[in-house]
C-alpha cells in the first residue's frame, strides 16, 4: 500500500533516537545537523531536563519525537499531553491499554498545547505492545491472545480514540498499515542496521525492511 509518507526522504524519516545525558545528546545533535530531522527525547533524557531540551532541539531546527508513554487517568493524561505539545513536541505518545477515553484526553491535550504554544498540533501516538517484550513476556502479563492479534487489537483502538498513530514493531507494520489506512503514522522502534547489536529489543528490523513493511518512521537509537 501506499503511503503519504513515501514521497519524503529516507533521511527526513528516520528518528534518531537520544537515549543518553544532555552532553552527549547535544553533541549527537551538532554532528546530525543537516543530515537528519528528527530526533527523540525519552524519558532518560526529560525527566533530567524537562521543556528546555525540547525547545533547544525546536530552536537548532529539529522535529521532536517526545516519547514519555503516557499512561494514567484522561484528566492527567490531557494534562500531561498539553503540556508536551506545549513545549513545542512535534511527536507524543501514550500506551494504548490506558484505553480510548484516555487517548481522547491525549489529543485534546494536545490540541489545546498546540495553541498555548502557537504551532501545529503534534501527531499522537499509541504504544500497541513495547518492542522489548516477546511473546512469553506478554503472555505472562495476563494477555492471552497472541503478540500480533494484541498489537492489531491496540491499534484497532487507537484508530477508534482518533489519535494520529501507532507505535509498534517493524515485523508488524505491514498489517497496521492495511488496519490504520495510509495517512496514518506508524513509528518503528526496535530498528537496526544488518549485524548490529540487538540491545534490548525483542522484534528488529532494518531502516529498509522497517520502510517495505510500511512504517512512516522507523526509530533507531544512540545511548
């Protein structure tokens, strides 16, 4: 399927991820300047700066990918999500299992930081089932169906809560693409170059495969 993504550059689709201090996150970004748009903070990295890291990554010309996985009530959730936006986050995300009332909260929280700020609401994103976790991990959550019926099932509620996308792995990209539609974002972590070190991801892929299988922005990572 085609995508309304596919017209833009492999180089402005890849999120390169900061999973690392402020020194070192700041240097990554002096040398990816013009070779790369997009990077993502986490919570490693905000939970020690807060706004300021997205707004300096805003001012050097960067798309930022806040990736904090909001999970709680609607009411702090909106909250949270307005806050994000805000800060001038281009990207947000939240675990689809805190249900669609709760993504509802998020895109209006998002739509109301999107004004506070001045700028486009940013996409927002449902986490369908984290790439670290493999089947018998899932199951031992108490999720009795099996891996990709779960992430199919999330995204299904995702697209229902009227949110932006999904996060999900890249082995499961092409059948959310056939679910979500295809202006629908779908981010990829768990992205590797061929022979690289898996870190503490479960379901890998590579920028190509992650491309092919239908993600609008595959993720990999530094840190």
């Amino acid at each position: 399927m085609l995508t309304a993504f596919d017209s833009i550059p492999a180089a402005d689709r890849v999120i390169v991820a900061l999973d690392c201090d402020a020194w070192e996150a700041i240097a990554l970004a002096d040398k990816l300047a013009g070779r790369a748009k997009w990077l993502k903070i986490g919570m490693t990295l905000y939970y020690a700066e807060g706004p300021a890291i997205v707004k300096m990554f805003k001012r050097r010309g960067f798309n930022v990918f806040l990736d904090l996985k909001f999970h709680d009530i609607p009411h702090q959730v909106q909250g949270a999500a307005r806050s994000a936006a805000a800060s001038g986050a281009d990207m947000i995300t939240m675990h689809t299992v805190g249900g669609v009332p709760m993504m509802e909260a998020a895109q209006r929280g998002a739509q109301e930081g999107a004004a506070e700020w001045g700028g486009e609401v940013p996409a927002t994103l449902g986490i369908t089932v984290l790439t670290s976790m493999d089947a018998d991990t899932l199951a031992a959550t108490g999720v009795t169906r099996p891996l990709p019926e779960q992430v199919e099932a999330m995204a299904a509620q995702a697209k229902r809560a009227g949110i932006s996308g999904v996060v999900a792995s890249p082995r499961e990209a092409a059948a959310l693409r056939e679910i979500l539609g295809p202006e629908a974002y779908i981010v990829t972590p768990g992205v590797r170059p061929a022979g690289a070190a898996l870190g503490d991801q479960s379901r890998v892929a590579t920028p190509a495969q992650a491309f092919a299988n239908g993600a609008s922005l595959p993720r990999g990572g530094f840190g």
